[in-house]
C-alpha cells in the first residue's frame, strides 16, 4: 500500500486532475490511497468568503462561492460530462454542499462574528469537493476510484483550525474504511486537512494540512511509502527562486526534513510526525515530472554522512535582545524573562545568551508592546522587526569545521544579530535583516554547495558506511 497526495497545483484544473489520475493509473498495482487538497485557490477563497459574511458584504459573499462553485464545474463539465449520470450526481453533490456553506455563512452574517469552528465547517468544503471530484474523474478512467469520507477516518481533539489526530482512533477506522476497499482492489480517494472530533464536529488540520493528512494515513493503515505529489521537484537544497544554483537533494534523513519543514519548506510542519512515528519512508515528487525521483526522506536519510543538506529561510521575524547587568551571577534572571513571555503568550524561537544578555527571536509580533513593558522592568530592551532566520540543516554539522568556517566567511560584510546551533548539530541558525537575507543565503549556499558549477562543495563523505541509494518508485 502506498499513499498518494496531491496538492492544490497538482489538481488546479481539468487538465491537472487528468495528469494526476495517469499518476495513480501508473502506480494501481502498488494499492494506492488517494489524498487531495482543495483545487488550488479555493481554501483561500473559502476564508475569504468568511470573513467577508462576518464584515457584512453579501454581494461579496455571493462572488465568491459563484466562483467556487464555477471552477468544480468546469473541471466536471471537461472531465465527466461525457458521462451523464456521473456529471449529473456531481453537480448534486456540488448544489448541496454550496448550500450548505452558504446556511453557515449567513449564520457567520448574523453574528457578525466567526467561531473557528464554523470557519473549520466552511473551509472543509473545499477538500470535499475536489475529493468527490476526483473520484468521479477516475470513474471515468475505469479506474475504480472510491470517495471516502475524510471524516470517517481522520479523527482529532476539538482544536478547530489546527487540530490533532486521535491515533488510536483514527488507526481503526482507517483499518475498518480503507482496508477492506484496497483489499478488493478499489482505489480510495480522500479529501486531506479534514478531520472529525469525537462529537461529531469538522475540523482542520491548520493551512496546507494535507500533507499532514497524507502521513497520518499512511501511518495508520502501515503504508510502505507516502507520496506527496506537488509543483516542485522536491526538497531543494535552497529556494530556486533566487538561488540559480538550487538543487532536488536525492535523500534526507526524517529528522532534517522535519527540521526543514518547520522552516516553511514545502511541507506542513507536521507531516513527518507521523512518518517517524510508524517509520514509513515520504517522498516529495513533481506532478509534471512524474518519472523522475523526487526527493526520499527515510528515517535514516544518508546515514554514514555528515555536513549540511538545505538553507532555508523564515522570514518577518523579531529579535527581542534583553540585556541586564543584574544578571551576572543572579539565578532566575532566565525564569524571570520566560515568565514574562509565558504571560504575554508570545513562544519563543530561537535563543541565544551571554553573561549579561539574552537574545530571542519570536514568530509574531502579537503583545509585543505589553512584553516589552514587562521586561523593562528587570532589563533593557531592544526589539528589533523584520528580520530573517537562515538555517542550515544537515547532519552533524559540527563535526566537520568547514561548515561553520564557509559560513562565516560567506557572511563576511553582512551584520548578523544572532546565531544559534540547534540540537545536535541539525540547524545553524543565523539571524540577519530581512534586506540582506536573500544575498546572504546566495553567498552561503555558493560557499556550501556550487564549486564551477558543481555540487556540492562539501562533499557529504561517508563515514565507511555506503550511501543509501534512492530507491525507485514503482
Ligand atoms: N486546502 C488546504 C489549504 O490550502 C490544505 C492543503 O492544501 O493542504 O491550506
Ligand atoms: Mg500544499
């Protein structure tokens, strides 16, 4: 058994979605589960339409979900209109689901208020539609593609917006929907990001939760591999939009993906919770290059070898530096200053910390204010907006000194106001202005990875042990 998840871009159009069946088509030997994102866009406008119910603008509302609505029809319309009964039962299955958004968005326009909850119910809409979708277009394929409901498997806490699997839960249901589909050679088919709370209400898994949903999955039936099918050729060892020299890395170990994840790199934070959990191998792959490799995170990635894979970048980020010479040789100085962020509920990234001072970055600039008012009170404080966290993920990144000395001198004339080595050598993570962010990575990345052109400069040389060859993938 394997999973299969298709993003956004991967089912955007008509065109897309029958690209995407030839996918699954290729690999129906290997008992695939089928998971799909909303088309792309459409979350978005979902969001958007809440939020316009709340601010009171109808003619806005009607916009957007006509929109909606038009973009399933037209990928109906070319992919299974030939087949009557089919496109018939589709534009059905779209006609009540359209209304019942629009029951829940006129309750969201009478409060004037949006619940996450409710939100949860209206956003849904859109993976159960493009999973329905999709499970009639494999139909016509003679494929035989079956819709399951997400929420019959999937089951979460009742943290609306960003919720968490029950596992145990979720496993038995998987076992019970799933199974006995694949065993009788059906190819389920499931819209990814929903989810069901013990009482019966929808929630999500938190934006772009598909991936999560792909692992989840995967995790509870014991797939040999989950596939996350996207626009891009893997995880790369930077962003390609301004780094020319960027490049797919073949293999990574579950511990740096996740660590590349959380730096926003083209997976949900999450996904590879599950994955490491049950030990299943994810691979990242190209819709539009469906024969080549893609990248293949195991739990192990390319054991025996050491130095730095990926940089990566998060960006809109605040340093808050604090400094006080109460400090020195003062205990509780630190339990103080967390104290203050726990109050204000502002979580803390990353930190770095010298005899007098102690410096943090932080996601959001919510409370910023109050904090900075209540850290006064015991030390100095500068916050410092817009900044950018460049991270260089690998494996034991400490042990070979090229790494931090190729770094540095890449930096040279570029102010950093941070460094911090993350847990055993997995992330150097170095804070600079936003401004000099892109350059920075540009003349890290050169240093790390491109000599003439070729890659990378510090070979990741085995420690005896071979490489794990990617494997293929049929
Ligand atoms: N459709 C959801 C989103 O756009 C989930 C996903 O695409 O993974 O956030
Ligand atoms: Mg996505």
């Amino acid at each position: 058994m394997i999973v299969i998840k298709f993003g956004g871009t991967s089912v955007g159009d008509a065109n897309k979605v029958a690209a995407a069946i030839d996918i699954v088509a290729e690999r129906r030997d290997q008992k695939p589960i089928i998971v799909v994102s909303a088309l792309s866009g459409v979350t978005n406008d979902l969001v958007a339409a809440s939020e316009a119910a709340r601010d009171q603008k109808p003619e806005l509302v009607r916009e957007i979900i006509a929109r909606v609505r038009q973009r399933h029809e037209d990928v109906a319309m070319q992919l299974v209109q030939q087949k009557f009964d089919f496109f018939e039962s589709f534009l059905k299955q779209l006609t009540k689901q359209v209304d019942q958004i629009q029951t829940i968005l006129s309750g969201i326009a009478l409060l004037g208020e949006i619940t996450l909850r409710a939100k949860d119910k209206v956003v849904s809409i859109g993976e159960k539609l493009s999973s329905v979708l999709f499970a009639y277009s494999m139909m016509m394929r003679a494929l035989p593609g079956e819709h399951v409901e997400s929420e019959e498997v999937i089951w979460t806490n009742d943290n609306f917006g960003g919720a968490t699997p029950l596992m145990n839960r979720t496993r038995e249901a998987a076992m019970k929907t799933l199974l006995p589909l694949v065993e009788r050679n059906h190819i389920p088919v499931m819209g990814g990001f929903i989810g069901r709370t013990m009482d019966g209400a929808t929630t999500t898994l938190g934006r772009n939760g598909s991936d999560y949903s792909a692992a989840i999955v995967g995790a509870a039936v014991g797939a040999r591999e989950v596939q996350i099918w996207t626009d891009v050729d893997g995880l790369l060892t930077c962003d390609p939009r301004f780094v020319s020299g960027a490049r797919v890395i073949d293999l990574l170990s579950h511990e740096e993906a996740a660590e590349l994840a959380s730096f926003g790199a083209k997976l949900h934070p999450r996904t590879l919770e599950p994955a490491i959990a049950a030990g299943i191998p994810v691979r990242v792959l190209n819709t539009d290059k469906p024969s080549s490799l893609g990248t293949l995170i195991t739990r192990d990635g390319s054991e025996g070898s050491s130095g730095p894979r990926s940089i990566a970048r998060k960006r809109h980020v605040t340093v808050v530096h604090m400094t006080s010479n109460k400090m020195l040789g003062a205990h509780g100085f630190l339990a103080r200053i967390f104290a203050a962020f726990e109050e204000e509920e502002v979580s803390v990234d990353l930190i770095a910390t010298s005899e007098v001072s102690v410096s943090v970055t932080v996601d959001e600039r919510h409370n910023i204010e109050e904090l900075r008012q209540r850290l006064a009170q015991f030390a100095d404080v500068e916050i410092i907006d817009e900044q950018a966290i460049i991270a260089i993920v690998g494996r034991n990144l400490l042990n070979d000194t090229r790494v931090a000395s190729h770094v540095f001198e890449a930096l040279r004339g570029i102010p950093t106001k941070m460094i911090s080595l993350g847990r055993s050598g997995l992330n150097l993570s170095i804070v600079v202005d936003d401004r000099d962010s892109e350059r920075a990575i540009q003349q890290i990345h050169a240093a790390l990875f491109e000599v003439e052109g070729q890659a990378p400069r510090l070979s990741t040389e085995p420690t005896g042990e071979a490489p794990v060859a990617p494997r293929g993938n049929s």
